[in-house]
C-alpha cells in the first residue's frame, strides 16, 4: 500500500482487505494467482481474507517481517523463475534477481493492475463459439455449402 499511499491524487483501497480483493480481481482478470504478505498479525479474525479468489493471504507476525518471510519464500520455490516479485525493496529484488525470478517495482505494479482494471470488457463471446450450432443451424449451412445430407 505504500506505493498507492505515494501517488498524487490516488484513491486506492484504504485497507488490507481492500487492497487483496483489488489484486484478487486482477489476478483473475489476467489468469494468474498470487500470494501477498503483510507485516503483522493482522486482524483478528481473518476469515474475509480466505475467501478472496486468486490471491492467498499471510500475515508475518510477531517477532519477523514480511521481507523475510518473502525472501524464504524466493528460496523455498522450486520454480523460482515462474515467481513475480512485487516489491520496491532492494533487499527483495535483489534476492528475486538472484534466484532468476521477475523483480516488479510496486508503482509499476500498481500502474498496470489500474490500467487492466479499468479497460471495459470486450464484447461477450456469442453462444456458438462455445456450444456449438444447433441442428438446424448445421443443417442450413450443409445445404448453404452444398453438402446433402
């Protein structure tokens, strides 16, 4: 959230939850999944954050933060570089660059996920393209075409 706290005029989400529904959202919208960690133990009750799609939600908690929690998880990651690490801590890029992962600066980040979010959906898929013609609409066509039946 630092990265949205840092531009001008920018009204993002003003808490935690907010901010994973939003990255859940663009998540989905591009056909990826992610997970996101927040120094702290968080809220109490944190059942609103496991039922927000696409993103899995951790809390560092007490005694640790959350740029030790990531770099563990850089290293944990036996496909390293299918990881995306959003962050603009030099600490975390450099241990993304370092085990071949992508490093993205969280304003970059930000810029992107507003820009996704805001295009309007294109025009809806027409029903045939993912059921089929119907019988007689095959059939108009064969006979369009040439092809008795």
């Amino acid at each position: 959230m630092w990265a949205i706290r840092q531009c001008p005029d920018e009204t993002g989400p003003n808490s935690d939850y907010q901010l994973c529904r939003l990255i859940g959202r663009y998540l989905g919208l591009i056909g990826e999944s992610g997970e996101i960690v927040f120094d702290g133990t968080g809220p109490p009750e944190k059942r609103d954050f496991d039922q927000i799609e696409n993103i899995e939600v951790f809390f560092a908690g007490a005694g640790t933060d959350t740029d030790t929690i990531i770099e563990e998880k850089i290293q944990a990651s036996t496909a390293p570089k299918r990881l995306v690490i959003v962050s603009s801590d030099r600490r975390l890029r450099k241990a993304a660059h370092t085990k071949k992962a992508t490093a993205v600066k969280s304003e970059a980040f930000w810029d992107d996920m507003r820009k996704q979010l805001s295009r309007k959906p294109g025009p809806k898929e027409p029903r045939e393209k993912r059921n089929g013609l119907t019988e007689g609409e095959t059939e108009q066509w064969l006979e369009i075409f040439g092809f008795d039946q």
